[in-house]
C-alpha cells in the first residue's frame, strides 16, 4: 500500500468550515499523513484543527513584501550552490499575476507569489527533515476546498502520471490541487528556483511569449511553462473536480473574490462552475467504488441540473458590489455598470435593515476605500482603452494592412499610431507604423521557391493565414492548401486573410497536430480543436509546419512523404534546429537552414533558437 503525505500550503483559512469534509474525504480515504507549509504571523489560530492534526510544521513569515521571501530564498539557494545570486528582479519586467504581493512599480493583484514561496518552503521542509523518502505519493492542496466526493484513490490514478483537477487552468495548469509521486515532486514543487537561479534565461522564454493571445503570466500558466521546462508536462493527467473552494461568512483575509452567497449550503462559493461541476460528480461519486467503477469516465456534468436558487436580493448586495469591483479591475466596465443599475438602490435600502448589515458593508466599504488607492488608475487606464476599442476604433477610417505583401484580417485604424500600443489588436500592433514586409520572412521566401503550380500543400499552424495565401498563389487554381489550426480564432483569421486576397483554393481545419503548446496561444485554450495524429495528415507535395515546438513530435509520426518539408524550429519550446534537422535526416531529407525566421526580430529568434530548416527529397532536389 502506498504512503501518502498531504500538504497544505500557505494558509489554514475557512477551517471550521473546511476540515470535517478535509479529514473524511481525503485523510481518512487516503490513508495519509498531514503536512503544512505556512505563512503566519502573531494572529495565527494554532488550535485550528489543521495545525492539530499535522505531522510536519514547517513555516514562514508573513511577509508584507514577499520580494524579501524571494530574496531569503535566493540567498539559501546560491549558498548551498555556492554561487553568485543572479538579479531575479529582472523577472518584474514582465507583468503577471504570479507577482501578487510584491511590491515593485507596477504592483499585481493576488497573492501568487505566497503560493511559488510555500512550495518552496515545503520542498526545503521534505529535504531537510529527511521526510522525501517515507512516501510514495504527495498531495499538494489548500485547506479552503469542500470535499463533496472522496478523493480519488490512488489506484485509479497512474503513478507515473502528474494529477490535477479537470477545471479552472486559466490558460495553463490548475494551481490548487496536484497528485505527484516521489519521483516528480521536487520538479514539481521548486518553480521559485527558475525565477531565483535562471531569471536571464526565463526572462527570454516568457519575453517571447508576451503579448500573444491568452497569455497573462499568471500562476496557472506558470506552472504549464515550468512542467514543460522540466520536460514533465506529457505526464500531465486530469481527474474530475470534486470539491470547490468556499469562503465562511465573516471572513476578511486576503483573497482573490470573494465569491457568492449560496443558501444551499449557508456559506460563500468563490468560484460558481467548480460548485456546479462538483454537485453534479456528487449525485454519482459517493464511496471508493463508485470511482473504481469508472461510470464518472462517461459522465458529463453539464447535464445534471441544479436546484434552482432562492436569495433575496438583499442579502446578495454586498456580494454585488464586490462582483462590481473585480469586473471594473478586469476591465468588464459596462458589465459591470450594467450590473449595479440592475441592482438598484432600494436593494441598498433593504439590505441595511437587516441584522449585522449595517456593521459588515461599513466594513467592506472600509476594504473597497483601501484597494481604491491602487486601482484607480488601473481602472481609468482599461476603462478609456476600452472605449477605444469598442466605441471609437471600429468607426475610424482605416487602410488595409500588409504582412509580406498579403492583406492580412485586420485594418490599419488612422488613430492607432495616436494611442498606446495595447490598445490596439495583437495583429495589428507590428504595422501601426507601416506595412510589414518581413513577416515570415524565411517561411514565406521558401514557399515561393519550392510550391509549384498544382501543387498540393498542408500547412500545419496557420495562424492569421499569411503562408497559406503565398501558398494558394504559387500553386495556382489547379493546386491545394489545407491547413491546420488549434485555435477557433485563428482559423477565423485565417479564413477572413484568404478571404480577402481572394483565394478560393484554401480550407482551414479546426484541429490540432500532435500536441499543443500550453506555453502558447493560452495552453488549455477554449476554443482547443481536436487532437490530430500526424499519422492523419493528408498526402501533399509541400508540407509547411509553424507550430511552436510540435515539430519534434509530428516528424516521427509521418505517414507521407512530401517532396519538400518546411519548418520553423523553436528552440524556446523543446525544439532546437539540431533535433530538428537530425529528424529530417532520418527521413532522407537533404536540409538546408535558411537562417532565421525573421531577420527584423534577430536578437530575439537567435535567442530562443526560432530558425527554418528547408527539407527536400533528394531526386526532386
């Protein structure tokens, strides 16, 4: 039988509402011990059941600025290294969430950076006191979750494998549960040591990545980036979401939302769809057998509904105001105007009548005066973008914008070289100031070389559709192109740039080849297509592939044998020129490098290895 150690990490809040359903459903199921990492300070609870129940203790302070947590790390790690600490405060170049509590120029919301140094602060814990070896299995957790199922048992999930649950990734991998062996739990849990011990390099990685489409540098995609570092994220499993977060009434610490009052259940719910989906996985997951049985693997949550709600609207006024507050902060300001008309002020009127209610909104009134100071200009600042975007943009004149001499989807707005470069789309912004003629510079040169008239090509990673229009062109109206594409919205690019070069020869599938990036275009994206083999992959004479890192994993799996390959590497993503150019070998290609991908952006491409290797088969050559 396998031991297990669970470990709760940064805090023991919600406990009289959290630990009964915590002891039964996942202590008691699993048979394990109990572990905490901490940030406390002189008001800590230590007769709350958490502490009481813990095997190993092992904590920190509660830092005001957590940049001195960092620091403390960085220090203990370079002296047990024995060397020089590097500046990880280049790090808060690249804003993102995962900053949360640090204080630097810009300050981030949340409280990310308390979660990367408890992890760390835990992995020096299981070292330390020589506690890595007693266990098999390690459950990484927070104590504010309600456990409406047992956990999952162990036997039905791989030991090899990386478990979390199956919801709320936000662009990369979900930041609140994690089942690791022993063998993965040190990679797992030391993500503070790639910003503390490698910030110059990580700094290029996630520069590269900034600004592209989903892309918030928050933890969840943090934690994708870093999995993938390790070369563990094909080892990434999911189980589905059994327990939600909640809030008991009364509660003031530091928190992200402050969720909705659910009168079912008599506390706050912070986040509605991982209740829902936990409620509808309750009806049919009640014991250890109902897992083993594996009838949750056919179940479909969306399906179950719930009972409908009864709250009256003053009870739910102070939780509108704060629904009110994070939608202005995330930049949703008409929905949120929408919202407090749709409330009104005789709910304000209602709402005070009642017993304590005068009490609690003096003191959330108090709480939303404090973060008023900081977010203000935020605010002003998302709320003028906006409406930009919304109201002014779409009706100024515009010219249509060129990316190597093909008319891409978007227009050239006469006032976007007048405003800050964000408030602009993400595919206009590198032609505010003039067409660009270097776009795919390498891609787009060695399309033009190899396609022939009638050709048949496959491109994989259409993106905004440059490449397959070249394509369309040079193979004529008796040729072909076929592309593949992961992400819905790029395949409408994709379709609306062909569009309008008026080329009829082109189709778009919503699929994805192989694998998808999670580091890019927001990882375990909405719209994500399926999931293509590269087996499947239609016959042609030119295969073109763009698509960030994938190529290692399509090469091997080809089922045809075009005349010519083209393909972008990118080194940054696992996938050197080297490996690349060694598989292309393999197949009998002779390879040519045809320099970097784009000349205008040398520094960065020679940085992160981004070049384009021109395979051709050797007879045809």
């Amino acid at each position: 039988m396998e031991k297990v150690l669970v470990c709760l990490l940064g805090s023991t809040r919600a406990h009289q509402l959290t630990f009964p359903s915590f002891k039964r459903q996942v202590l008691d199921e699993l048979k394990g011990d109990l572990a905490l990492a901490l940030a406390i300070d002189e008001k800590y609870e230590y007769t709350n059941p958490f502490w009481l129940h813990a095997k190993y203790r092992w904590t920190a302070p509660l830092f005001s600025d957590f940049g001195e947590a960092f620091d403390l790390a960085q220090h203990w790690l370079c002296q047990e290294r024995n060397i020089a600490a590097p500046n990880w405060r280049l790090m808060l170049q690249i804003n993102g969430m995962w900053q949360g509590l640090i204080q630097s120029p810009d300050p981030q919301p949340g409280h990310s950076s308390l979660l990367f140094f408890c992890r760390w602060l835990l992995l020096q814990g299981l070292k330390q006191d020589e506690v890595l070896h007693r266990y098999d299995r390690f459950v990484i957790t927070r104590s504010d979750f309600v456990w409406l199922c047992p956990h999952p048992p162990l036997s039905i999930l791989d030991r090899g494998a990386i478990w979390f649950p199956d919801g709320e990734h936000w662009g990369g991998l979900n930041d609140r549960h994690l089942v690791v062996s022993r063998a993965d739990v040190v990679d797992c849990l030391n993500l503070i040591e790639d910003i503390l011990l490698e910030p110059s390099q990580l700094y290029r990685e996630l520069e590269y990545m900034k600004g592209r489409p989903a892309w918030q540098n928050n933890i969840e995609q943090f934690i994708a980036h870093h999995l993938r570092r390790k070369g563990l994220f094909d080892k990434v499993k999911t189980f589905p979401y059994v327990m939600y977060l909640a809030r008991q009434i009364g509660d003031d610490t530091r928190t992200w939302t402050l969720g909705d009052y659910e009168p079912a259940v008599g506390h706050y719910i912070k986040y509605k769809d991982e209740f829902r989906t936990a409620s509808a996985y309750a009806t049919i997951i009640k014991s250890r057998a109902d897992w083993e049985n594996g009838a949750w693997r056919q179940f479909d949550p969306a399906l179950v509904p719930l009972a409908p709600r009864a709250i009256s609207m003053p009870r739910r006024f102070r939780y509108a105001c704060s629904r009110f507050w994070y939608a202005c902060k995330s930049g949703s300001f008409w929905y949120a105007c929408w919202y407090a008309c749709k409330s009104g002020s005789e709910k304000i009127v209602s709402a005070l009548r009642r017993p304590e209610r005068v009490k609690r909104f003096l003191l959330f009134s108090e709480s939303v005066l404090r973060r008023t100071y900081d977010i203000v200009p935020v605010f002003v600042r998302q709320s003028i973008a906006y409406a930009y975007r919304r109201g002014v943009r779409p009706f100024l004149p515009g010219q249509p914008v060129r990316y190597a001499g093909i008319f891409i989807c978007q227009d050239r707005k006469w006032g976007d070289h007048l405003v800050p470069i964000t408030w602009v789309p993400e595919e206009v912004r590198e032609a505010v100031h003039g067409d660009q003629r270097g776009y795919a510079a390498a891609l787009v040169e060695g399309l033009r070389e190899t396609v022939r008239p009638g050709d048949s090509v496959v491109i994989v990673g259409a993106g905004l559709g440059v490449t397959a229009v070249v394509a369309a062109l040079r193979a004529g109206p008796s040729g072909t192109v076929q592309c593949f594409e992961g992400s819905r919205e790029y395949v409408t690019f994709a379709q609306q740039t062909a569009t309008r070069n008026k080329v009829t020869n082109v189709s778009v599938h919503h699929a994805v080849v192989a694998k998808f990036n999670a580091d890019f275009r927001g990882g375990v994206a909405n719209d994500l297509g399926p999931i293509l083999s590269p087996s499947q992959l239609p016959p042609c004479n030119v295969l073109q592939m763009d698509c960030e890192g994938a190529e290692v994993d399509i090469l091997p799996g080809l089922m045809i044998q075009p005349r010519v390959i083209l393909v972008e590497t990118h080194g940054v993503f696992g996938a050197p020129t080297n490996l690349v150019a060694s598989l292309l070998e393999k197949r009998g290609y002779v390879v040519t490098d045809r320099g970097l991908a784009e000349p205008r952006l040398a520094e960065l491409h020679t940085k992160c290895d981004i070049r384009v290797l021109l395979g051709i088969v050797p007879e045809s050559k």
